[in-house]
C-alpha cells in the first residue's frame, strides 16, 4: 500500500496519549467534562494563552466547535462572514445553515479575510431588516488552503470588529500548524487578546479527537454548557477528551507535533522547489499545493497517495500534499527522491 | 475516595480496546468511517443481528444518535411520542425540538410504551392540519429506569407502528444490559427485523465513547451520512470508533461485560431485598432503585457514591445505583456488607 | 345552511373597516409597516395601555405572533411554559418547536398557570446542562377554554417571574373578551406594566386579520423587526393591518365588539342554565361548553352548527359554542329558544 | 407630497376586491382556507393553468410563499440554487436559512440562472457528505431585476432539472408582470407543465395581500398543509385570500392589470430613451433602470419617488423605477415629460 499524504488524520494518536488513557484506565472520574483531567487541561491552556478569565470546553471534532459557538453567539437574525475557502462555507454539510444562520462568503485566493471584505459584507446589508445582520466574523489559521495570519493582519481584523460590534471567532483545526510555521509572528497570547473566541486544534495534531473551545469574551461565556449539550457533543467521558489535551499541552508536545508536520512538508516544498515547481498558494505549514503535469502526477501517484486538488490550463494539476505529526521521515525521504527524479 | 456507584461511565474502557488502539496506531487509514475497521465491525454486527441489508453508523454518543436519527428520518410537521421519562423528553437539553421536532410525552410508571399510549396521541391530535402529525415511536431498552421490554411487548408494538405507517426507534444506550438481564426473551435477531432503527450503545458498556446506529428500514437509509456530517458527529478519525466496536463485538465480549454489570447489580439488590428494603422499580439490569430512609442514604453515603433519585413519604428516599463492566468486585462485596448492616 | 356558532372568525370583518379600506385605497404609502395608519395605530394603543415606551408590531394572525415573539425573545437553550391547554402547546402545528425551543406543559382543567404550576416545572429541571432552561411562561387571556385571569393572579404570575428571571407573554387572540367579561378586574394598562410582551387580536374580534404585539420590556424591543421579516410575516402592505387597529382601536370600538360577542354568549349560557346544564369550565367570556346528552346535542345541531368537544360518560358531550362581533342577534333568539325547548 | 414610483405595494387594492369584501362580508364560511372563495379560486386557477392535478394554497407574502414551499419540499442535507440576485439569497432576512437549508448564488448579471450555471454548482458539491446536495432551482420570473425567461429558456432549465433530480420552483411576484411584457412567449399552462411548483403573485399586482402557490408535481403535494400552517400562514379569515384571487382571476382582470402597470413603465423608459440614457438591464416589465448623472436623478428626484439602485464610475447612477396597476396615468405623463427635460 502506499503511504499517504492526503491528510493529517490519517494514524491514530501520539503514544503518550495511549499510554495516558492505559495510566489513567480506571480511575474513577465524573462524566460530562467534569473530570479532573479536563479541569487541570483547562487550567494549563489558560495559562499559555495568558489569560485566566478564558473558558474553556473540550468537543470531538471541528464541525461541531463550529456549530456550537456560531449558534450559542448569534441571535436568529444575525449571520457570519466567511472567506469562500472557509470549512464551514464549502465541507461541513451545511452545518452552520442548519443552526438558521446564513454565512456570507468573499471569494479569496489567499483564503484569509480583512476589514475591506466585510466592510464589503456589511455595505451589501444595509436595508434593515430585509437584510440580515452580520455579526460574526470567522476566520481560520491556518487556513483551509495552508495560509497563515499576521499579527499585524489579525490586529487589524480585531479593531475592524470591535468597531463595528462584530465577533471574531478563529478555526484554530489547524492552529499549532499556524503558529509554528516560518514567518508566523503570532502565538496564543495575542490571540486570546484578540478574538472573542477561538479553538486549539487536537484531532489533526496528534489526538484521537478532540479540539479546545476557548471563549475569550466574557460576556459570551454563561451558559455555554447547554449548547454543547443540546448539539450532541458532550462526551458522557469527557476524560478521553481531557487526557488527551492534558499530554498534549502540557510541556511543548503540542507545538512540537506541529513543527514537525511543517518540517516535513518544507523538505517536500523545497524538492518541488528545486525541479521549477510553482505553487497554487504559497504555504509555510503542513499542506503544500505544488502545479505539476498531470503525467508528474500519475506519476507520483505510483508510490505516494495525495489528492487532485484542482485542473489546470496546459495539462496541469495544482495537487494537495499534507504532512503530520505521525507522516514517516522514511516515507518522505522516498518521496522527496521521487520528486526530484521527475525533472529528468 | 468513596467507589461510586453513580453511572457507568465513571471509568475507561475495555482494555482489549486499549491494547487495539496501541496496536493499530500508525496504520494508515481513510478518514471519516471509511477505514477498514469500521467496515469489518458493520460486518460483524450485521452478522450478529443476521441482516445483511440493515445499514450500520458509529457516532460518538447517545444524545448524537438520537438527534441525527430522528431529524433524518423525519418531514418538518412530523413528531416523536416518547415515554415521559424518555432520555429525549428530559434529558437532553432540548436537542430533539432544536432540529424542529416536538416529543410528545405518556407519564409512564415503568418506563415502557405500549400500544395504547400511542393510540391515545394519535387520537390526540386529529385535528390537521392545525395539529401535529406523530410519526415516529422512541422507545429505550433498557429503560432510563432499568426495565426492559419483552418480546411480546415488542411485537405488539412493531405492528401496531407498522399499522399506522410509524416507525419504531429504539434507544439503545443500554441494550446489552437489557439483552443480559434475567428475564430477557429478546435477542438483536428479533430486534432488527422489529425496529426501523436501533443502536448498540457502547460508552456504558466497554468503550471509551460509541454508540452504533443500526438502520433496518431500507428507505431510510439513503444519505444518511449527510445528517452525521451536518450535524458535526462525523469523526476525521472514525478509526476510534471502528476498532472499539470491533474489539467489543467479536467473540461475546459485549455480552459478557453486561452480564456482569447486571450481576454486580443483582447481586446489591439482594443485599436490600434482605433487608426488606422495596424498589421503586423492579429491576433485572445494572441500575436498582431501592428505597430506604434518608438516614439509610445517608449511612450508605459516607463510604459509597450514588444519588438520590426520588423523595418519597415519610422520610423515605429512593437512591439510584448503578454498575458497570468495570464496576468493582471488592467494592461490590464491601457494599453488600454495608447494605446488610443497614437493618439492625 | 345553519347559522355557525363553530368560531369567531366566519364573517368578514367591522363595516367601519372596509369603509376605511375604500376611503384610503389610493393613498401612497410606504410599505412593510412604516405607513402612517400603522404609526398612528401604534400611538393610540401606546395611549390606552399607558405606556409610552412600549413598541407596537402589527402582525397577520396569532400563530405568527407567538413563533415569532417566542424565537425573537429565547436562546436556543431556553425553553417555554404553558398549559397543557394552550394554543402553542395543542393546536399550532409545533410552530414554536420548528423555531427550536421546547414547550413544557402543566396539566390545568381552568387553562390557567400559576406560580407553583411554574415552579415545578422549574423544580424538574435543575440537572443542568443536561435539561433545559424554561424562560418565558406563555399564558392566554382569555384562555382556550374561555377563563380569564384576575388582576391579583396576574401579579402573582408577574412577581414570580421576575424573581426567576422569566419572560411573561399573554397570547391575546381573544384579549378584549377577557377584558369586557363579566368578573373581570384586568385593564390594558396593568397588562401592560405586568407582561413583557403581550398582543391585542384582531382576527377575533372584528377584524379580517391582524395581531398587534405590544412589547414592554425595553430590553426585548431592539432588532424585533429582523424576526418579523424573517418569518415571512412583513406584510409589503403593511397599511392592510395599520388601518384595521386605527379602526378598531380608536373610540371603544375594540370592546365594544367584544362585549357584544360576551352578551351573546351569555344570553345561551342563561338558557343552558335555565335547562338545568352543567359546564366544562364557567365561562364568562364568547365561549361556553355546556354538557348535554348526545341526544340533545344531535337535536341542536339540526338547525346550528358548533364542535361536540369533549365525549363525557353517560351519553353525555361537552358543546363548544362560540360567538362573535358579527354573531346574528336573530339566530341568537332562536337557538335560545332551541335549546330552552331541549328540557321538554 | 412627490408621487412614488419606488415600488408596486404603495396603494391598497383594485377597486373590484372591496366590492366584493364587502359584498360577502357577512356570510359564513369555514375558516383556514376552507371557505368557498378559496375553493372557487383554485378552481379557476386549475382551468387557466390547465392542470386539474396542481393543488393551490394561498398564502400573504412572498418571502412566507418561499420559505413554506423550499423547507417543506427539502429534506435536512438539501440546498437550494439561486441567482445573486435572488429575493431568497438577498432580501428575506435570511429566512430560507432559518428553516435550516443553504442558498448557493451564482452571480448573474442578468438574474436569470441557466443549465451551466447549475451545473457549476453541482460540480462544486461532489465531496459527499462533507457537502451539501443541491436539490432545488430557485428563479424568478420577472427577476427582482425585471428581466423574464422565454420559453426555451425554462424547457431548458426544466429539462436540465429532470436530468439532475432537482426541483424547480418559480418566484411569481411578478408573473403577471413577465407573461404580460414585450417579447414574452411563455404562458400559466407551459409554466405549470415545465415547474414543480410556482406561485401566482398577487401583493404587487393588485391585491391588499396574497400569492397563491401552485403545486404540480404530486408527489409534494401531501400534508403541505402542516407547513403552512406551522409557520404560522394559515389565515384564520382565509376568505381574504379567496375572495382576492377568486376576483383578480376569473375575465382577464389579473393579466390586464399587469398589461398596465407594464405598459406606464415603457412609457417612462421611451422618455429615458428619447433623451440617450442607457439601463442597467433590458427590461419590458414593470422595473426599468435607466442610468442618468447625480445631477438628473436629484433634477428628477424634486417632484418624484424612486430609488437610486446603484452608483456607478463618471458620477453617474442607475435608479430604479416601478410602476403598478395602480400607477397614476398623469403622474406618468409629468414624469415623462420631466424626463424629456433633462436632456437641454
């Protein structure tokens, strides 16, 4: 079979997680997220994001972070902003529409948003109350497409927001990604500071599941367990949850998991890089969406899977390669060697 | 710490399910329910309920399962009747009517459906269009308060759905305990060709989360995967859930683990019955509802965990206990003991 | 054909209505709401109900009302409480489950709540998050079943929910028969400072359709238009409803015809009572159940057309008769006469 | 005050429905649709669409027409196609969404949707379940933008829509207005044969309230009553409705009434036209967009009502103008004679 790089979620976890859930196996726990695990994972996320007054909420997967805060956040009439890559606008089966609320999308190359496009949403939604009101702004770091934030870019997204009563919300699925590539200049910190909400991504970076809801703006906060409940998402044990995060924060493994996907997907950058590739975005974490001929890409595809991620003019093909935590270096090596073969 | 005997879900999981999740670990795998494990674990339990065309989806908790089930299978003017102490009617948090659809209730002393209940909510709401339409019948087995139903009650029920054009879903977070319990004369054979819909709980019987939907009317089984995704239950790693099933339900090892559960239970039962303790339920399967005196409780509680569940007359309180797989021996001993020594 | 008593909506609607409807017709106005009748009709009722700060949304029937007012005020976790009676709980199609919230019903053979009917419901749901959380108590003035509140029972409701931090919300479909009832020490200007919202009906009581709410809690007001739009209840000639309130509610128009409709129903209640019939509920309002054998009830229904609404033991029936505005004083007579001729 | 051309909803209604509103203002009828005008309605509606099997409900608005008809039609994963400029993508407040169901747009200058343009959709939603299943093609006809479909163009789209198992619903708030308008070769029985479902406008074109939506693919005619009912359109006085529709459509009242309204709009474009200005779109219908110089539209702007739709490059903007069946003949003419004007 060949070894695979169509995604990051592909291997089971990191084997401190197993040997946690071993470790732990039988003592006895409260349910529903009450266990010490996940109070003690809390406690250390809100300390490297520097900030004590943040809640904290641990669900299975990404569609349902989203859900259940756009739907706790929004009244009915109120909507969200979305680039037009976003996962809830394109991949989650209408899972936001089906909590009642519309999401706007701006078609972006870049995947990522600023003031001038929702100030472009908000230009288009001025006939009140035939309109609806834009008040939630989300964006992903890193993005669907491998991109990443600024500082600069997400201050900028947070005064836009704040000036115009708007919440910004963070898909952080693949946020360590973000904050370990090169050129990134953010880190949790400043995020908590500046979103109202955000999550740290578990299940693509190196748990079983799971991803860390954290809700910066107080004022948000109250009640919130009632959503995670009524949406099907509260794991009678929540253990499995708080174990997970518990070894992944504590210490720098979770940083460290994703420096590594990103060292992997560089050393593949570089060899597209060297045989004269360009590359649909320019990307510096774990996904990398190189232009090769459709026959450079049947032929990689001998040996190595990864998807076809969009057609070409001239009979080339933008393919999508992600790396994890757990892709094998013996692995990349080899694919690395078969792509620099392709130039002759 | 006290041993608590107040769920059972207080623990982790099997550990056969631990030594296959270190096993598999960094076998590669297709995301999302399409890895190899929940393939062959569909296969088995489609062997085990001998119904090949009976369709199989693992999601992660009974509150999930019940909500993606019923918004599924339902049209928006169509209703749920439920026994009132039904999981869906109190317990969880509105997830029901937040997809749209109203649960009617029947106050029932023991937990069960029969068909005149139904009877009397059809007859209830004759007046269309300005009434809603019943079309779906939930039913736990066993019960929130630990009854079961018998193979009569079920058939009974089956025809009488099937009469008037209902569908029949039972909940069944805890139906191995139901299948173990004394008295039991239904078997997963029966109940597949009964039900429209079933599911095979997991988290309160060995896994670490899972419960497994098993669709047997084949006109409600296409697409279902749209609802999973929608509504945000559809893990990226549905590896987690395939490998647990499959180590629980080859051999007899779901079985067995019920089994003991409910003989740990039985076996504290005995221990009031010798006490002339009465129940507010007689019960064959992991939870008991003795009544004893609020001193009782209280004597109980300083070496054991449960709840008191139901304030009765003259100082007299119903407590809930529960047990599971994992649930103790020599705790189970110890508070068989305590019970005894309750009397003089 | 026989003279109807099944409803007090057959005919069409106050003379002085269409009279208006011509004499305005070519008028321009603008449309959804922000036409002069609509605005001066808001300012009449904010005149009457003594309260300045109160908003007026006029909208199509009383369904729409409370789907509307009920998913405007609530979060999604947050649940509604009513009679088992009450026209939200029985007879609107799940209108207010399909916005997403839970309606919790108390069992009341009057149709009226009180603050211990309130408090249990409370009571059964304190394991949170896993229950939901009732927030508005919805009660209608006059009821279903034609019973009135009292000024002094109002309070009570009013003062308990304000300590529970609840919503009160009178469903006033057929408020001004309440208003104008024999027994009746209510007025609009105590509704007004004792409800958070409350509507004044039109459809029954005069008009071709048309509800005005009236919200009084400041802090429900903002944004409300968003919820009426969206629901498809912004009517683009909104002048339809502005000129039917500006008719009824200008002078004593508005209960005059309630008053009319009382005394018509009165007038067959004494004749009922002459014969020696009992009553499902003692009513003062345009409804009355009288209990009469099946014989009697098929003798009536010869010559006048109303609902058999309850089967009772004994051959016995409960009828409902209603009477309007528009209620013939002639057929009036006659059924009198009618059902003082049953006792021979 | 200036007369208003900003809109078909400004005046009450044709003289010829309060005549009959006040004719059978007093006789009984059944209520909830059930009356003899309604009856009589669908009757001749059935003959002039030549299509027994349709089945008609009338309902107030167009935005209650179009959520009713999208959320009972759809199930939970199904979406629905519309131009940009669609009324449901647009201008409803987001009220398809609050019914749980995506709109997918494709920018059309035009407002018309064709085969491609849906296709382009469906290619795009090919990652199941992780993506919506498109289901049904929403169009207007005339668009919001006052453009109309030929015949070809709806064959086309129909058969495209048969090809791909999607449903095709047509916006009529301005049908009359499109079968009434220059170049126009489409007619009520090709548009039933070729839709599954269709609404005949009434509000824009002559009525105080009213559309009246026609159903003709059987198999989603059952128990559409429910929805209308649970979202709250079920007139209780459906006899408003009937008597409306019954008026307009028996002689040639309704197409006439349009014919006019078309007629006063094409007067005004000749002026337009006379004097250089080119629209922003072709129109034959009752909208007309010429673009004119700031300076003309405030010239204009000082005697008459309209809006100013969109700024454009060079000072220049396009305004919208509407003209109705109620539209005042010497207004049109001061407007024309204005418009001539500008030119020196």
């Amino acid at each position: 079979m060949n070894f695979s790089f169509k995604n990051d979620y592909a291997e089971g976890c990191h084997p401190n997680i197993l040997k946690a859930l071993v470790q732990f196996n039988f003592d006895q726990q409260n349910g529903y997220g009450l266990d010490e695990y996940s109070q003690l994972a809390e406690q250390i996320i809100q300390e490297k994001i520097k900030s004590e007054t943040s809640k904290v909420h641990f669900v299975a997967g990404g569609t349902q972070a989203n859900l259940i805060v756009i739907s706790a956040f929004l009244r009915p009439h109120e909507s969200v902003v979305s680039a037009s890559t976003g996962h809830i606008f394109t991949n989650e089966a209408g899972a936001i529409e089906a909590t009642g609320h519309k999401v706007h999308s701006v078609e972006k190359a870049d995947g990522k948003l600023n003031p001038e496009d929702i100030q472009s949403i908000l230009d288009g939604h001025q006939n009140i109350p035939h309109q609806l009101k834009p008040k939630l702004v989300y964006i992903s770091n890193s993005t669907e497409i491998g991109t990443i934030y600024t500082q600069q870019e997400l201050e900028d997204l947070s005064k836009f927001c704040k000036e115009n009563e708007l919440y910004l919300f963070m898909d952080g699925a693949r946020l360590p990604q973000a904050l370990m590539a090169f050129g990134n200049d953010l880190n949790l910190e400043e995020i908590a500071k500046l979103t109202d909400a955000f999550y740290l991504g578990g299940t693509k970076n190196g748990a079983l599941l799971g991803e860390a809801i954290v809700i910066n703006n107080q004022s948000l906060q109250p009640e919130f367990g009632f959503h995670i409940k009524q949406k099907g998402a509260m794991l009678a044990k929540g253990r499995l949850l708080g174990i997970q995060f518990l070894e992944l924060m504590r210490g720098d493994l979770y940083l460290q998991l994703a420096a590594y996907a990103n060292a992997k997907a560089m050393l593949l950058k570089s060899a597209f890089t060297e045989i004269g590739c360009e590359f649909l975005t320019d990307t510096f974490t774990n996904q990398i969406f190189p232009i090769v001929s459709i026959e450079q890409a049947e032929n990689l595809a001998e040996h190595f899977d990864f998807y076809q991620w969009k057609k070409l003019e001239n009979d080339k093909v933008a393919i999508r390669i992600i790396t994890s935590w757990a892709t094998n270096e013996e692995a990349v090596e080899q694919f690395a060697t078969k792509i620099r073969a392709l130039k002759s």
